[in-house]
C-alpha cells in the first residue's frame, strides 16, 4: 500500500491506495480543515493555533495510517510552507512524529494536479484546461494527454482572499457588495498574466479541483443548475444569494458549514478567474494533487529514481516508521 499526504493551505489530506488488477484502488482517503494559510499574507508565518492545528491533525493521520501495511509515503507541503517563514520549523516538529515533509514548488503541485486530474478522465489528444483553486496559490496547466502545454502556480487562493477581503464577516451587504467586485478585480489582475495564452491554447474542455470549486458546484446543482458542473451566468445569478447567506445568516443549499468562511472569496476568485479566460461553464474534478501524487508513486513502484530524476522531491523511506 501507498500512502500520499497533501498539506494545503486550507485543508490536510491523507489519501491511501494500492495498485490491483492493473489500476489505482483507493483504500482510504481523509481530510481535515486546518486553515494553516490563515493570515499568513500579513504575517508571514503559520500562526501558533494553525501550527497546533496542523499537528495534531498529523497525529491523527499518524494513527490512521498503523493500521494498514504501508509501504511508502509521500508527504508534501504546498503554497503555505512556500511562503512562511517558519515552515521549516514545522518541517521539524512533524518529523518528530515520525512523518517527513518535502516541500514543493507551484510548478511542481501543478504537475502532480494534472497528473491526478487526468487519471479520472477518458485518454484523449485534445487540449484540457485544469485549474486546481486552492488556500493560497491556483495551480493553471493545458496539456493533451499526458503531455503538458502550459504550467504555472499564481499567487491567489481562497483562504488569502478571505483574508485580504472579508475578515469582517459582520458587514452590511451593502459593503460585501463592494469587497465582492474589489475582490474580482484583484484576482482578475492575478490571472490576467496567462489570459493570452490561455485564450489562444485552443483548449476543448475545462476542469477544476478543490475543495473551493466542489463547494460552487454543489451551491449549483442544488440550485438546478446541473450537476459537477460551474457556469458563471449561474454564479451571477446567485450572487444575491451568496452575500445575503453571509450578511444575514440565511441557508443556502449546498454550502456545508465548515466551507462557509470561503463561500464569498471562493465565487470572486472563480468568477475572476472565468471572466479572464472567457470560460462559460468548467467541470468539478473529484480528483487532484494526492491522486496525482498516488499514480505517481505507483507508476514508479520499481524505481524510486525516477522520483529524483523528474525534479519532484523523493518518496521518504522504504515504510513509513510508525512505532
């Protein structure tokens, strides 16, 4: 068996697997939300509760993982071990419970999103959009097949847009009208960097991954607007309900509790984000980066070197030490 363990920015998973009968089988697969990105764009450090989050969160996945024969791991940390200052301090404090984190560019979570992404689509030759919005950073690739076009890590994500738009959940929805269009404003500036070559890729289909995303195409579907997927006369049209779900407490179908402090930062950095590359409806991919990183381990079961010679950091270990 194989393990893969995605530290995000918002949320940590642990994803567990094993290759049978010529494909992935999952075998377990998990996910807490540890917000470790929280305030980090003003600090620029993992904060002393978002640390203790983390780890605990750590020890529980250290706990879940005894009790299957786990051959090899691979932890890996993401946008908010890239931009604090004390991530290597945290680095630290996890290998001391016996789990140990590499940590990897944007361009390289990028890889793994495309490759985790395309596992669960038919193969093709045709061009695919994948975008992975994520706690701080989203991930943009374009390939065909397992070949890539175009990839690139930008500097916006869902829980740094709360941070930096909507830290007073108490505001008038007068004033999360006017936070909402500054907000896509901002994110349209981040993405305008790739907007010509996005455009002019000639992309046949879109998807999008995270925790983000699944939560606007849920919002959707439960409000008949088809299933898995996003549109964005659908996220216009549902605007009013967004701001007045948070403005005034009001239910809003689809949205799980424990998502709702993303809920607004989410619908301006996707709303940015189709509006820049003139995408009218994407798809919701179930599969990401821990997908991509479990075909990656399995596909190069034999030959760890491979790991080293694709420019990704190496699997740790032969098992992983759980005492």
């Amino acid at each position: 068996m194989y393990a893969c363990i995605d530290l995000g920015s918002n949320s940590f998973h642990l994803l567990i697997g094993k290759w049978e009968a010529g494909r992935i089988q999952i075998i377990e697969r998990c996910s807490e939300k540890v917000q470790l990105g929280e305030d980090v764009r003003s600090t620029h450090n993992i904060s002393p509760h978002a640390f203790q989050r983390g780890l605990a969160c750590l020890q529980r996945f250290r706990s879940r993982l005894a009790q299957y024969p786990v051959k090899q791991y691979w932890a890996l940390g993401t946008n908010a071990f890239r931009v604090t200052d004390n991530a290597e301090e945290f680095v630290e404090a996890a290998s001391t419970l016996g789990i140990d984190i590499s940590i990897i560019s944007g361009v390289q979570e990028a890889v793994l999103i495309y490759a985790g992404v395309i596992t669960a689509l038919p193969t093709a030759n045709f061009k695919r959009l994948i975008i992975d919005i994520g706690g701080g950073s989203t991930e943009i690739i374009i390939g065909a097949g397992n070949d890539r076009l175009l990839t690139e890590s930008l500097a916006i994500g869902s829980v740094a847009w709360r941070d930096r738009f909507f830290a007073d959940d108490k505001a008038s929805i007068a004033v999360f009208e006017q936070q909402m269009d500054s907000a896509v404003s901002a994110a349209k500036k981040v993405f305008a960097c790739m907007a010509p070559g996005v455009r002019k890729s000639g992309w046949s289909e879109a998807y999008a991954s995270s925790g983000t995303v699944k939560m606007l195409a849920a919002i959707c579907e439960a409000h008949g607007y088809g299933q898995v997927i996003i549109s964005l006369a659908a996220l216009y049209e549902l605007k009013p309900a967004f701001i007045s779900s948070i403005a005034t407490g009001a239910e809003l179908p689809g949205v799980k509790e424990n998502r709702r402090d993303l809920l607004l930062a989410g619908w301006c950095g996707m709303v940015g984000l189709m509006e820049s590359y003139e995408i009218e409806t994407i798809n919701f991919s179930a599969t990401a980066l821990r997908e991509g990183m479990l075909d990656f381990m399995v596909k190069n079961k034999k030959t760890l070197r491979a790991m080293e010679q694709s420019d990704l950091p190496a699997v740790r270990g032969t098992r992983l030490d759980l005492g």
